[in-house]
C-alpha cells in the first residue's frame, strides 16, 4: 500500500511540475508573440469605453459623466484589490520558479534567469505605462 502511495505521489507531483512548466512556457512564448501586437494597439482609454457606450447606448451628456466617475471608482477598486492580491500572486510564481530551477541543469537555469528577466522588464513596462496613463486620466 505504502508503494502505491508513493507511486500515486511521484505521478501527481510529476504532472504537477509539468502543469506547471507549461504555464511558465506558454507565457514566454506568448509574451514574445504578443508583444509587436501589443505595441500596435493602445489601451483603451475611459473616454474611448465610454464614447463606445454611448454608440450603442444613446446617452445624453449628464450620463456620459456619471458613466466616467463610475469606470474611474471601479479602475480605483481593481487597483486596490491588485495592490492587495499582487504580493500573493508573486509569491506563488516565485515559489513555482524555484520549483523550476531545481529541476532544471546549470545550462538551462542560466537562458531560464535571462527569460525570467526579460519577462519582468516586459511586466515592468506594462505596470509603468498602465499606471501613467490612468494617472493622466484622473
């Protein structure tokens, strides 16, 4: 029984780390793809939603504005959230990337470090412009 558990262990554990190498590639590989793209497309600002909005929901002016102080309370909630979540969502991404080194040979740890930061700088990036711009907009 006590092998059985084991083995049960050492599979689950196994698809585990695999599940999670996955993640880890497919987001390098994304990152790479999706970044010309990225790059091309702005983000979508609150005039542009709301503007869209009122394409197709025929708003008069008075409403127009109380739709922007909606999205601009509603951005500020989701970026408390994400100042309160995000330390949590990198512990759990650092604990699966030092999973990772310990499987991976002095070779691969060291083109696994230089996709790791080159992916933080991307992110870095990201967070720095998001934040620009939605303090432009308040």
């Amino acid at each position: 029984m006590r092998s059985r558990t084991s083995a049960s262990l050492v599979l689950f554990g196994t698809f585990l780390l695999g599940g999670i190498t996955g993640v880890v590639g497919y987001s390098l590989f994304r990152s790479h793809v999706d970044a010309p793209t990225a790059r091309a497309a702005s983000p979508r600002s609150r005039p542009d939603i709301v503007e869209d909005l009122a394409r197709d929901i025929p708003l008069d002016s008075d409403q127009k504005d109380k739709v922007r102080v909606i999205i601009g309370k509603t951005r500020e909630r989701f970026r408390d959230l994400h100042k309160q979540t995000g330390p949590q969502f990198k512990a759990i991404r650092d604990e699966g990337w030092d999973e990772l080194r310990r499987i991976l040979r002095e070779d691969q740890k060291v083109r696994f470090e230089e996709l790791i930061r080159t992916m933080e700088t991307r992110m870095d990036g990201r967070r720095r412009s998001y934040n620009d711009k939605s303090s432009s907009q308040r």
